[in-house]
C-alpha cells in the first residue's frame, strides 16, 4: 500500500521530462505529441480527483493509455496482471443535467456520459497533459495554428442497447470524419439542426477553428490564432463525439434524462440512467481497443446523503470505494480495516480561493487587495480545515504540474511563507498596507464563505475561520464571516457585483495551463471579472506563450506572469490552495493513478472507465456481492 | 355532525390554499434558483449570464413571479403539480415512488413506538410511584433525550463490528418485495424513531390513566368487584386512549415527511428525504407539491382523528 502520509511532500515530476515529449509533440511527430510525458523512472508524478465528484469511480487509472493490457498500475499496490471481469459498484451524484454532453454545465452528466462516448483524444495522464489517441489514432501540429487528426479506422457506433434501439439511431454503423466535423461545427454554430439557438458550453474553444479541411479518413484544422493548447482541448471530458442522427433527434429534449438518448462509441453501452436511483452499463463488444474495458459492467446507486449510510454501504461491500469531505473519516475507517483496504489520495481539482472584487470600492484599492493575499494563512486553511491534505497553489495550481510554479519557491514567498518570523513580516507589511488604504475606517466587512463548502461538517467553521483570520491580521474586529449559497454567489460573479467570498472554484479546464491563465487574466477575455488590464506583463506574454511551440519558452513566459500577478495581491483573486481527498477502496478493487495509492487530479473519468478491475482472488473479495447490472 | 364535518372541509381546503401560497412563496425568497445551482460545479470560465438565462428559461423561470403564481395554482387545481426539475418525473410519479418507503418506515416506527409506549404507560400508572414507575419514566426520558441520530449510530457501530446483519443501503427494499432484506435494512431507524417516540406517548398515556383512574366512575367498577385488569382495559383505557389517539394519528401523518434524518442516514428515499433534498436543491415543483401533499394528508388526518373523537366518544357526537 501507498504511504499517503508523505503523498503531499513528494517530489515532483520534473519539467524537463514533461516538456520533452510536448517538444516531439510539436515537432510534428504524430501520435506523439505528449505534452507532459509521464517518465518512467520518475515516479512522483502528484494526483488528485474528478472535478468535485464528476466521477462516481473517483480516482482513477495510468495504464499505458489503454493499449497494453499487460500493464497495470494498480492502487492496490504491486505490479498485478489485471482481470478481465466483475462489477463495479459505485455511487452516482444525483443532479444530472443533460444527455448531451455539448449542452451539459455539470460534470456528472458528462462523467455517466465519458463511459459511452469517445473523445477524439484522452489524458493518458491527466496530471501533465499526456495524450493517446481516442477517436483519432495519430494527429500532429505541424505549426502553433495546425492541427491534423488522422481517424481511427473501424470504430463502430453502439449496436445494442437503449440508444440503439432508439428509432433515430443508426446503430451499428462505422464513424466516419463526417461524424467529427458535425459534432463541431453544431457546436461552433450555436444552434439545434432546426435553427433554433441554443447555448453549447465550449462554443467559444470550437470557434478557435477558422476552417477544417476533411480528406479520406482526416481533419485538418486551421486555427483563428495560433494556440498549442488547442490539441489537448481535444481530450475535454465535454467534447465527447456523439451520434449526429439521434443527436438531432433529442437535442431539444437534452434535459430529460434517459439512457434511450446515447448512442457512443465508447467502452460501456449505457443500458439504464434514471436519476437519483440508478445508472448501469455493461461492457462494449466491439471496443476499437479489445482488451479494455476489463470490466463487465458497472452500477452506479444513488447517491448517499449521510456519511453513515455510505459506511455501511463500504464495509458491507455493497459499494467498493469510499470517501468523505472530512478525511479524518476516511483515515479512520481504513485504519480499522487496515488489511483489507488501502487509501488512494488524488488532489481535487476545486481550486480554493478567496475573492475580492476590484470593480466596487474599496477593493478597487491595490493595497487592501495586496493586504488580504499576504494576510491569509493558506498553510494553517490546509491543516485546520483538511487535516494537513493539501498544498498551497498559486495563480496556476500545483495540479496543472507542469505549468505551476516550483513548490520549493513559495516556502519563502510572501502571503506563503512557512516560517514564522517570515509570517509575522508578511502581516506587519499586511497591516500597513491596510491602515495606508484606510481599512480601519471601512466599517463591518462581510466574508461570504459557500453555503455547500460550510454546510460539511468539518468545515462549517470556516466562516470564523477566515473572518478571525483577517481579524488578528490586522488587529481588528471588523471582519464578518457568514454563509451564502453558490446560487447567489454564481450570478453575482457573473455580473461583477460580487462580495468578498471564499469558495472552492473548479477553475481548471486543461492541464496545460495557459489557457486556463488566458481565460482569468487576460484584459480582453469575458471571465477576466477583475478587470485585470496589464497588456505589456499580462497580455504580451500569455499570447507569446500560447504560440510557442518551445514548452521550456512557454513555461518561462507563464512562470514570469504568475510572479507578477503574485506581487500584485493576485489581483483579487486570491488563490489559496488544492487539496488532497483519500479514497478508500477495498483491496481487491484495483484503481489506478499515476503510482499505486495515487489517483488523478482531474479529467480521468475515461481512464477509470477503461482501466479499473475487480481481483476476485483476493482475500478481501469473500463476502463480496457483486451488483447486477441492467442488461442490454 | 354532517355539518361539522363540511365545515371543515371548506376550512381544510383554506389552509391547503394558504400553505400552497406559503410555499409558492418561502422557496422562491431563498437565494438562487436551480439553474444556478447547477452552475456550482463548474469551471466558472465557461459561466455567462446567457448560460444562466438558458438554463432558466428552460425550467420557466425567466417568468415573472405572479405568471409562475398563476401557473402553479391553476395546475394545483387541476391536480398537477408539475415535473421535478431534477428528474423531469411528474411529482405524482416522484411521490409514489418515495411514498411507500416512508410508510413503511412509518408503520414500523409508529408501531414499534406504541407496542412499547402502551404497555409502558399503563404499567408506569398502575404503580405510581413505585420503582417500575420510576424505571419507565427514567427511560422514557432518557428516550426523549437521546436524539435518534445518537441511537441510530450506536447501533450502527455495533452491527458493523459484529457483522451482525446485512443492511441493504445499495438496493432499498421494499417489504413487499424481499421482507427479510427489508426488515433488516429498516431495523435500526425503526427502533431508534420508535424508541424516540415512545417517550412522550407513554407520558400522555401513563398522564390521562392516572386522572381517569381517579374518577368516579371507575372507583364504581371496582366496587362492582370487577377485576382490575377489566377496570383498566375496558373502562378506564377507553378514556384515558382519547388523546393519545390524536396524538397516534397525528404522530403516522408527521412521520411520513419527517424523517430526514434516519431516511439520511440508512440511504432510505423517502419523502422526508425528498423534501431535504428538494429544497437543497432547489427544485421548486417537487418542494411545493411535496409540501401541498403533506398539508393535505396531516389536515385531513386531523379531521379524521376529530371524526373519530364522535365515533368513540358519545358526548362530542351529540355536542
């Protein structure tokens, strides 16, 4: 078994040995553009999970991509040749907004749908950005504005089950380019097959697409701008390739869920969805990849509402896995089932964060927004809400590993620091900077903390937490802490009129994060809420760096962007840290991740779907009773 | 009593108004709504108040509130209350599905309470101030203090420990369809509510014993020389059974919808649970017909209880 005691402390996957393969990558090779190649003899790559729970299965699988069935790296600990079989009992989350995956806001939708669809590439590892071949089986990017995928021959839509006998399917039919250029170009369009609008999640990423050239069996896509990043937006758990006619025939009806309405080429056939009670899949026959998936079928129940009835549901083995919000609940239950059962920690992709917002007074005012970013104990947030699981992140955070900045660098780093004379010149700098913007004189100043962050048990302290942080910073009694809901938090956020909060933000879309550092920072981008305007220290750069095909240039670049946001209080957008949640699986449940005990930090819904598998050999398998799925 | 009974009726169908209104209205006063709430988990990047706007028109609440007033009451009129803006189920078909679980958990938990409250309440005011008094009503406190989620969870701890039975939370029996399975899954929170709830009915009952014991009435019946079994059963416990029947009646249309905590905790989706969930949530069909539901079930319970009253007592049916 893994030792998560020191998951955390782990070094990390070197940047040489990341941006090794993103320069093959870009040098054209196809099927080798890798941007973050996981090395061999480099175990250390850092983990973490599904973006807040898009993934009942949780942490999730390395493999060699899912071409080798003889290469599992398995949490259970050891190199085991897996076994084919079995099935996994999972729990789902219970809103699912869509069918289809282009319309969908939420991830748990598109985590039921990941197992049905393909994508045009995947994360072979999530953690730096490695891709494999998923729909397409080579591509290259011949410059920063090309990208060719060459399609994978024989694939074939689903040809049994709920969505084949759907009157609008055509089951059983080969994919062809066809297929690829529809599911984009009705996303670019922004409209249903009628003409009527709609609104397609990642929309704006497909219009980065001037124009796409379709020959035999291959799309040549020419990009508005150059942008390497664009390829691995291939592999985004939204843009899953559906079957265009029934696509066309419940695109209007997407909300109403029902297994009926998918049709894939992906691992699982989904044979039953009914939310809040049950969504079952059974393996696809005619898989292009034949030895995956190595399990029969999957059941996913309801969701549990209390952390007893999932223990019991865990310890009489009537689901495999189990995690709650508060590890300390996790820790405890494996420690009393220590032989029989193993943690696998992944680093959760929620980034956690405090926000102000620069366009109200006062926090229009840089030196109270430098002030709060030196003022926040990110450290002490770690230890007194997550048990010490977790690591301090900055303007890229640490899961997006090959971009952020070296962990050894913000141990001396103000607002950072680890040592206490360290901490105690941040706050004295804090307190000036405070007193200078007129703090004192500012009245109550209200802290929202997320209703669903405070609501959990462990955490319903923060509220205190982070007002009687400011509060000792700066000596004062201003600070309020008090509860809001993401529902009032979200489209104040949206329309810039926002109070201070504190929230957990899936704020990652990629591993590589330059489009991530676009989206937030850059002056002209629609999410750059804080009104950041910096075009020679912001701008110039990250479309510098979003052209360059040289990854140690383009990480330089990045690396110079997030200094200076640094030392400008970050703007507002105080990030603070990602934490690291265990999951406790029994031992004859084999997850995967990066290095046994460890799980993905994001986007690995199509690994565990692929690479996941149940030993029935093993001793903690008796008395095991393995769910039965809804047949085809 | 025809009359009585029309009555309240007509009242009756007042307070379902009222409540629906009070419904209509609470829910919409929290903050955000349920297309919001889908937004929590995402990548606030790709968050646009056009997203936020589609969302909403798609459940119809880009309406303004008094057109969505108009539409809920006309539809709760005509009986349809509208689809879960989760499951897009009718909440008809969302409520019979939750339904039979809480009355199961219902029955179990009511009849566990009063098999024990019944005896334990006349035992306790028989011996009045005797030590078996003393013990019941020690326990009857302790049972009143213990919250159920304290005794669940004991129990739970010592059932996993011991691996004494199979707790079926994954795939939520019914009696009906694997009896053993369910019993064993609704055991714990049958006897922590049951145990919860017979505290204060042993209470009442031991309460209303003793004052009737004392009346004349029953002072003539044992003079009669009627054994004191008889005197207790048939004469007394008729009289002294009158409250607590309004509060038994009562206490089973409550626990329908009350019972978020143990349906929680054993993975039960019943309609407590539901109602939780629904408001978290925020969706606003499910709670309010939820909640229109409930009110109709507890008033018209109270008529029943009241009609009853007559039926087992000749003064309030002449009066």
């Amino acid at each position: 078994m893994a030792d998560g005691r020191n998951y955390w402390q782990r070094r990390r996957l070197s940047r040489r040995s990341m941006l090794r393969g993103a320069a093959v990558g870009s040098a054209g090779v196809a099927g080798a553009v890798l941007i973050g190649c996981g090395d061999d003899d480099d175990p250390t790559a850092t983990p973490t999970n599904g973006n807040g729970g898009d993934d009942p299965t949780a942490t999730a699988t390395a493999g060699n991509g899912g071409t080798d069935p003889t290469a599992t790296p398995d949490g259970g600990g050891g190199d085991m040749m897996a076994v084919a079989g079995g099935v996994r009992s999972a729990i789902s989350a219970n809103v699912y907004d869509s069918v289809d995956a282009h319309q969908s806001v939420a991830s748990p939708s598109v985590g039921v749908l990941s197992r049905a669809q393909s994508k045009i590439l995947r994360f072979a590892n999530p953690n730096t950005g490695e891709l494999v071949g998923d729909l397409a089986e080579t591509w290259e990017v011949p410059s920063a504005s090309e990208v060719v995928l060459n399609l994978r021959p024989g694939v074939k839509w689903h040809d049994v089950g709920p969505g084949a006998e759907n009157p609008a399917a055509s089951p059983g039919r080969d994919l062809t380019v066809e297929d690829i250029v529809y599911n984009i170009e009705r996303q670019q369009s922004g409209t249903y097959a009628d003409g009527t609008e709609t609104s397609f999640g990642r929309s704006s990423y497909w219009q980065k697409i001037a124009n796409m050239e379709v020959s035999d069996n291959a799309i040549r896509m020419e990009l508005t701008a150059p942008d390497v990043t664009f390829v691995q937006g291939l592999a985004n758990e939204f843009n899953q390739i559906a079957q265009p006619e029934l696509l066309e025939a419940v695109e209007s009806t997407f909300s109403e869920i029902s297994a009926d309405k998918v049709l894939g080429t992906g691992p699982y056939i989904i044979t039953e969805w009914i939310p809040g009670e049950r969504i079952s899949g059974v393996r696809n026959p005619a898989y292009y990849d034949s030895a995956r998936p190595y399990l029969d079928a999957f059941v996913w129940g309801q969701a549990f509402e209390d952390p007893t009835a999932y223990r019991i549901g865990w310890e009489q083995k009537q689901v495999d896995t189990f995690t709650d919000p508060d590890p300390t609940t996790t820790q405890s239950i494996q420690a009393a089932n220590a032989d029989e059962s193993y943690l696998s920690f992944s680093g959760v992709a929620n980034t956690v964060a405090a926000y102000t917002n620069p366009n109200v007074e006062p926090w229009n005012d840089p030196r109270l927004v430098k002030a709060i970013d030196l003022s926040i104990n990110r450290r002490q947030l770690i230890q007194q809400l997550h048990n010490g699981l977790g690591k301090v992140s900055g303007p890229v955070t640490w899961l997006q590993e090959a971009w952020a900045l070296p962990e050894e660098s913000f141990e001396n780093r103000p607002g950072y620091r680890t040592d206490g004379a360290g901490r105690e010149d941040d706050i004295a700098e804090a307190n000036k900077l405070w007193q200078a913007a007129g703090g004192p004189d500012l009245g109550t100043i209200d802290w929202v903390v997320a209703e669903t962050w405070a609501s959990r048990s462990s955490w319903t302290i923060t509220p205190e937490l982070i007002a009687g942080g400011f509060n000792d910073a700066f000596q004062t009694d201003q600070f309020r802490g008090k509860t809001g809901p993401y529902g009032e938090i979200i489209p104040s956020w949206s329309a810039g009129n926002f109070e201070p909060f504190f929230a957990w933000i899936p704020n990652i879309e990629i591993p590589d994060a330059r489009a991530d550092m676009i989206t937030y920072y850059k002056s002209d981008s629609p999410s750059n809420i804080w009104g950041i305007n910096e075009p020679d220290r912001i701008d110039a750069p990250l479309t510098a760096a979003l052209a360059e095909l040289d990854d140690e240039a383009a990480f330089e670049l990045v690396a110079g962007v997030q200094e200076f946001i640094l030392e400008n209080g970050q703007f507002g957008r105080h990030i603070a840290y990602n934490y690291i949640a265990p999951t406790l699986a029994w031992n004859y449940l084999h997850l995967t991740g990066p290095a046994p005990g460890e799980g993905w930090n994001f986007l690995s819904g199509s690994l565990g779907a692929l690479d996941e598998w149940i030993d029935p050999n093993d001793p903690s398998f008796d008395g095991r009773e393995s769910p039965t799925p809804t047949p085809v | 009593m025809a009359q009585y009974a029309i009555r309240r009726v007509v009242l009756n169908f007042f307070v379902l108004w009222l409540v629906a209104t009070l419904v209509f209205l609470a829910i919409r006063v929290l903050p955000g709504n349920y297309a919001t709430q889908q937004f929590a988990g995402l990548n606030l990047g790709g968050v646009t108040p056009e997203a936020i706007a589609q969302a909403e028109r798609t459940l119809g609440l880009d309406k303004s509130i008094p057109e969505q007033y108009v539409e809920f009451m006309t539809d709760t009129i005509t009986l349809d209350l509208g689809e879960s803006f989760r499951t897009k189920q009718s909440v008809w078909s969302e409520l019979g599905d939750a339904l039979p679980y809480s009355l199961e958990l219902g029955m179990l938990v009511v009849l566990v309470g009063f098999s024990v409250a019944i005896p334990v309440g006349v035992i306790s005011a028989v011996k009045q101030d005797r030590l078996p008094d003393y013990a019941l009503r020690g326990l009857a406190i302790t049972a009143l203090a213990a919250p159920v989620f304290w005794t669940a969870s004991i129990a739970v701890i010592f059932v996993l420990k011991w691996d004494l039975f199979k707790i079926d939370v994954a795939n939520q029996p019914h009696l009906w369809e694997d009896p053993k399975g369910a019993i064993q899954w609704y055991l714990i929170p049958m006897f922590a509510g049951g145990f919860a709830s017979t505290a204060s009915t042993m209470r009442l009952l031991r309460s209303e014993l003793l004052e009737v014991l004392r009346q004349d009435y029953v002072r003539t019946a044992r003079a009669k020389g009627l054994a004191e079994r008889t005197v207790i059963i048939r004469h007394a416990m008729r009289n002294a059974f009158l409250p607590v029947l309004t509060v038994m009646g009562l206490t089973f249309a409550t626990l329908i919808s009350s019972q978020i905590v143990l349906e929680s905790m054993f993975n039960i989706p019943g309609v407590g649970r539901m109602l939780f969930q629904s408001i978290f949530i925020r969706d606003y069909p499910l709670f309010q017909g939820l909640v229109i539901i409930t009110t109709f079930v507890i008033v018209f319970t109270n008529l029943a209880v009241d009609l009853l009253y007559g039926f087992m007592d000749p003064r309030v049916r002449l009066s």
